[in-house]
C-alpha cells in the first residue's frame, strides 16, 4: 500500500450473509466505472445477529491482515443493513476502532435517487444500493432482479426514480421450508439437473429450484415490462450466477452491484 492510498470498506449485511469489499478510493470516483475497479478484495461470511463486536472486529482485521493491512489503513465505511442487530454491532465495531462515522444507508444518507414508494423508509438499504449501482451502470428502465435471501425485483426508470419491485422467498428459504414440511424429501445441491423432466425425486428438486426460479423472474420481468416498457435487465446477489444461465430475460450479471451502489452512494456523503 502506498503512502497516500485511501481504502473504503463497504458492508452489505443481509439476513442470511455478510458481503465485505474493500476498494481503494484514488483514482476517480467510482461513478461509470465498472464495479469491480478499485476492488482490492472481497469477503463473504454468514450473518449472526448475535455475533459481538467483538467477534466482528476480529474478522475484519483479520481479512484486512491477509492483505497486510488494519483498521489504521482504512479511510471510510459505508453499511448497508437489513438487520437492526448488526448494523448496531458495526456501529459499535467504527465507534471503537475507527476514527470516524459510518455511512449507514437510510433516512438522512444521500443517495442520489428518488424514491418512489408509499413510505420510502420501508425500502430495504441493499435494495437503494442495487438501484444506484444499476442506474449508475444501464441508466433506467432497469430490472434488478436481486438471488439473495428473498428473490426482489426491482425497476428503475428513464430519469433515476426507484420505483419498486417485488419480494418473493429466497430459494434457499423455499428448499429449506420444502424439505421441513415434506418428509419424504430431503436437501440436494443447488445445480441444474439433466432435463426440466427430472428422472430422480433429487432432480425434480433441482428442476423445480433452477429453472422454476428462473421462469418466476422471467415472468416478473414480463409483468414490470408491460408497465414500463423495454428494460434492460441485470442480475446480483449470492446465487444470480447459479439462475441466471436458465433466464431468458437476464441480460447482465452483476455480482458486485451491491458493492457498487454503496461506494457510489459513500462518495455522495462525504
């Protein structure tokens, strides 16, 4: 790392994990520029709302010790959380180890999209993120379609206004909740089976995750379409690279949009 390096640490907390970047702030601001420029490093870890900040702060140095780096290296930090648990845990981790204030998504932080929801407040903060990061990249119509812990899909119009979306379970929630109720069934690997016809209780799983989820988006898109007009539609979350193949709609993959969306929404705020 050189002397005048400046380094960002953007978190994006969901429900079931925790995406860390690391970016370094020179060169430019991050507005049309690919999402992985600047990234130094990534990070992924299950989110606990009962982990410490203690046990946070430990992860982190540690991440940033592989790359022979600390928390006295760090410049800025910009949270995207949608549980209240830990996003008081990383207050409480910059509070301690950093000499500055985070940049936590919500009511207040500038993001440089209009919000165009009955109570704005009720939108997810890694959903404002995707939205910037989207429009920042495609410009609008834009569909986000979201593979996290829920499964959204999220439009941006012409001129820059989050106008909404649509939360449907996650696909692992779905498998989870399906091999709880059935007894019969039991969990299999997320991958795509030989045929739509699954041949095994196994494949008809597979089938019914991959190219079922992948129809569902497609047919979202659809619907948002035909309110919108022609959209250009792009992918993000842990397993968009996993569906996105089966989609015939999906024309982008993303995986760092998130990530994105955060750093350009840091540099609005400082």
């Amino acid at each position: 790392m050189t002397e005048e390096q400046r380094m960002l640490l953007a978190v994006d907390a969901g429900n079931t994990q925790t995406v860390v970047g690391l970016y370094d702030l020179d060169g430019g601001t991050a507005a049309g520029r690919r999402p992985e420029a600047g990234l130094l490093d990534h990070w992924r870890i299950s989110t606990a709302a009962d982990r410490t900040g203690d046990e946070y702060a430990v992860m982190l140095q540690g991440f940033l010790a592989l790359r022979r780096n600390s928390f006295s290296d760090i410049d800025g930090i910009v949270i995207s959380s949608g549980v209240p648990q830990v996003t008081a845990t990383l207050r409480q981790v910059t509070a301690r180890h950093l000499d500055f204030e985070p940049i936590v998504i919500g009511p207040g932080v500038r993001s440089g999209i209009r919000i165009d929801y009955d109570n704005p407040k009720e939108v997810g903060a890694d959903r404002i993120a995707n939205a910037v990061g989207a429009y920042d990249l495609y410009g609008g119509p834009t569909i986000i379609a979201d593979f996290g812990t829920a499964t959204t899909c999220d439009a941006v119009s012409e001129d820059g206004v989050y106008l909404g979306g649509a939360i449907a379970p996650g696909i692992e929630i779905s498998m989870d909740a399906l091999v709880g109720r059935a007894s019969a069934l039991r969990a299999v690997e997320l991958i795509a089976p030989r045929n739509v016809l699954g041949k095994s209780t196994v494949e008809s799983i597979q089938s019914g995750a991959v190219y079922g989820f992948a129809a569902q988006v497609d047919g979202l898109c659809d619907l948002i379409e035909a309110e919108l007009g022609t959209c250009t539609v792009i992918s993000t979350g842990g397993l968009a690279e996993t569906i996105t193949p089966f989609s015939k709609r999906i024309q982008h993959t993303e995986p760092w949009l998130t990530l994105h969306g955060l750093r350009l929404i840091y540099e609005k705020n400082i």
